[in-house]
C-alpha cells in the first residue's frame, strides 16, 4: 500500500520555495495574481518528457500573453540539466531539479514501473523518433533519474487553489493544450 497523497481540485497547491536550475528563486507566492501550469516531469533524457516541453515551450509567449506562466520539474540533477543545450534554452520558463523528489511527493506523483513499461512497449521507439524529429534530446537515465516515475501537469489559478490535474497513466498521457489554453483565457 502506497502513502501517496494526491491533490484534489479545488485545494490549495502545495507551497513551492526553492531554485531552478539557474539560481534564479522559485515560490509559488510569486505566481499570486497569475495562472500557473505545473509540470512534472520523468529525466531530462526521456523521449515522451522532451517531446511535451518541446511542444509546451513553442506555445509559451501565447500562453504568457494569456497570463499563464509554467513551471518545469525534472527528477534530474541539476548538472545534467545544465549540460543539456535543449533544457538551458527553456529559460525564462523555470526548470527545477529534484532528484531527492521532495516535490514530486508533495504533488503526489506516482512512480509506476508497470506503467511506464507499458509505456515504453507500445511507443517508444515512435518516441524516440519524434524527439529526434523536434531535435530534443533522448539518453538513458543517470544518477537518481528513475525508469517508474509518471509525469503529472496541474493547473492552478491565481489565488494558487489547484483548478484542474492530470496525473498521467503513462507516458504519453498528457493534460490537453486545449484545456490548457481554456483555463488560460478564463
């Protein structure tokens, strides 16, 4: 039996204090007064993770123009986000390093090894070719990444109370950019 707690719409998002991969100081007080996307995120090598930061990447100057901001969590050390061209060029979007997973437990993020390898059966290597496609990067895992960690994305307004969550069931289950861009216009 699993000790996971997981958010429910309509609560109050768990307080975030710490630092991206910058130095740059991250708390969600800050995000008071705008709407946030939340994202968390496998390794800074995986395939499905890249893809969906490639394509949320394009999309923010629209989504900031709505009033939306987002925040990127990788289990990844920092170091090995610093040496990934792909991920420094994220910036302005925040990407913080957790790989003691402090976060991931606050937002209740599963770690599934059935799951993630069901995952990797049906479409991976769709994945992978995808990834290269968008010129994202794809390596194995490295030091505290772990292979059952399933990415969650959660939307949270302006008075920081969680409006809308997905966690994923795999690997390429994500959160719609369409609700994604619905909760920003509102």
């Amino acid at each position: 039996m699993s000790d996971r707690k997981l958010l429910k719409i309509n609560e109050l998002a768990p307080p975030i204090e710490t630092y991206d991969i910058f130095d740059r100081k991250v708390s969600l007080g800050n995000y008071r007064g705008k709407r946030l996307l939340i994202c968390f995120f496998r390794h800074a090598g995986c395939p499905f993770c890249n893809t969906r930061v490639h394509r949320l990447d394009a999309k923010e100057q629209e989504l900031k123009d709505l009033g939306l901001e987002m925040l990127f969590f990788f289990e990844s050390e920092k170091d090995i986000l610093l040496n990934s061209d792909f991920h420094r060029k994220i910036s302005p979007t925040p990407i913080i390093s957790d790989p003691d997973r402090k976060w991931y437990t606050a937002y209740g993020i599963e770690q599934s090894f059935a799951a993630s390898a069901k995952s990797h059966f049906k479409s991976f290597f769709s994945q992978v070719v995808r990834a290269k496609l968008d010129r994202v990067p794809v390596h194995y895992m490295k030091g505290k990444e772990s292979f059952s960690t399933i990415p969650a994305e959660f939307l949270v307004d302006e008075f920081g109370m969680v409006r809308r969550l997905y966690y994923a069931q795999g690997l390429t289950d994500q959160m719609s950019l369409d609700l994604i861009f619905k909760f920003a216009r509102h």
